[in-house]
C-alpha cells in the first residue's frame, strides 16, 4: 500500500504557545520518525505545499531557520527530504481531505502537521510524536491485510518490538477476513505496552494472573493465559535463531471485527507468543501462531 503523506503550511504554522525548545522536540521527533519512513520510501510519499517555505513556523522564524538548530544528522535528512526525495503538490486542502477519506487497498493518504488543524478530522491527520505514523499504517493494515504473506511481512514493518515467526503466514491464512482488525489491536497491544507493564509487574509471580491483568487493562475478549493442556506444547515450539522455544501465553479472540453486528461471541482465534529472551531477536516478543486455538 503506497501512503502519501502531505506536509502543508497548515502543518508548521505556529500554535502561539509552543517554546522553541518544544518546537525542535516536535522537529526532533518528526526526523526520527523520517529516519524510519524512508526505510520503505517506495511506500511512503512525502507530498510539500511550497508555501510551507514561507509560513511563520515560530515568533519571526521561518522552516530553514529551526533546521539549521537541528543536529547535523537530522538537518541533512530534513534537506535531503525536502530538497531531493519529497514531490510538490499544489492540491488545495479539501481535495487533500477528500484523498485522505477516500482509501483503499492500494493507497491511503494523511496530513502530517505538528499540530492540530481547524477542522481537520483526526482520521486524516498524523500529529507528530513517533507512535501516530504506527498508529496510521497499522489501521490500513487492519483495514486491508490482502493475503496472509502480505499481512505478516507488513507486520514486521510496524511492530518494531515484535518479532514473527514464518509459520504465522500459514496459521493466520483464513482469519484475515475476519478477524484482521482485532489481530493488529491485539498485536499492538503486545508491542507498545507488554514489556513495560511486564517490568511494571514483575511482583505478579503467577503468570496466568499476569496475563489476565494485561488483557483486563486493553479490554480484551477474554482473559489471557497460558497453555492448559501440557501435551499440546511441542505443537507451540517454534524455531528461532536455532533454538527451539514454546510460545505458550496466549491472546484471546472470540468476536470478529462485525460484533456487534455479528452477534457470535465464541469464536477461538488465537496470538500465541513468548515473552522473549535476551540472546534471541534483540529481546523482542516472539509470535509463534496467530490463528487456531491448538
């Protein structure tokens, strides 16, 4: 999926409250989010008004003027970006809006702006820190994840803190129409929350019980827990880095993306994992099998 991703003047204008200091905090924070964009660069478009060159972005200070007060890393990639790899539009704000609105498997749009704009509805709006870019590229993916392989390997994209196992390509095929959108809920869930409330937990000896909290917090369908059934766990042993470990907890889906329109609440669609070790994948949470309850 090609995203365009448009930085207007609306996006940079000044807000009349922030400190300059809070300002290159947000400029900071939009290259570290460019560093990983154009890692995909051939999905992700950056789209520029020229007018942002002219807009007052703080009291008297123009765009170039906050670059040149960045370190020299992010000063080169904003240039590089502005000067090389970016395209002008000169589409007018409500086109830009009905773009945004109008979506489909092959290309979504978004504002990226480092404040909110009048009128502007959230759904078309990125607003800078690091967490709205994942934000806006996994509702797409929820929204259309095609086929299984395609599905897993965006997923590697925008889960940075996770790490999937190749077997997921063949446990998730034929719950995506499902359940596509739950899944990358659940899923992010796991990568934005699981190793912070796991360290802020540590006291909770009882694993079920852990499980349980995590999924109470993100209103999940059912509790989380571990594999009651001992002679299934060789079927939850998945190979990483050559060592052979069991991705036992395990998430729980029993509605699919339509409840309430779908009324049937009983559905076993599972996220089994493991909450990772140091030596393996960077420490990330390993997904051994999203799909089946085994």
């Amino acid at each position: 999926m090609i995203a365009q991703l448009y930085l207007l003047s609306e996006s940079l204008k000044y807000n009349g409250k922030d400190t300059e200091c809070v300002l290159l905090k947000k400029m900071n924070a939009f290259v570290e989010d460019l560093k990983y964009i154009y890692k995909y660069r051939e999905e992700n478009r950056i789209m520029i008004d020229p007018a942002i060159y002219n807009v007052n972005i703080f009291f008297g200070k123009k765009l170039f003027d906050i670059i040149d007060l960045l370190e020299r890393d992010g000063r080169n990639l904003l240039y590089s970006v502005l000067g090389n790899t970016s395209s002008q539009t000169d589409l007018k704000m409500e086109a830009i809006k009905n773009e945004c609105l109008n979506h489909n498997q092959d290309n979504c749009s978004a504002i990226l702006a480092f404040n909110t704009i009048e009128n502007i509805v959230e759904e078309v709006i990125i607003v800078y820190d690091k967490q709205s870019w994942f934000d806006f590229r996994r509702k797409f993916l929820g929204k259309y994840p095609q086929d299984s392989d395609y599905f897993i390997e965006e997923c590697k994209k925008y889960f940075e803190n996770l790490f999937f196992h190749d077997n997921n390509k063949k446990s998730v095929n034929g719950y995506l129409s499902n359940f596509s959108i739950k899944i990358v809920k659940y899923l992010s869930d796991l990568n934005d929350d699981f190793k912070p409330f796991y360290e802020q937990n540590r006291n909770i000896s009882n694993t079920n019980d852990l499980l349980k909290k995590f999924s109470v917090m993100h209103s999940h369908d059912e509790h989380a827990s571990l594999q009651g059934n001992h002679e299934k766990k060789d079927m939850l042993t998945f190979t990483f880095n050559t060592q052979k470990i069991c991705c036992e907890p395990h998430l729980k889906i029993s509605k699919s993306d339509r409840y309430p329109k779908d009324p049937k609440d009983d559905y076993a669609v599972r996220i089994y994992f493991h909450f990772g070790l140091i030596n393996v994948e960077n420490g990330r949470i390993l997904i051994g099998s999203i799909g089946p309850h085994i």
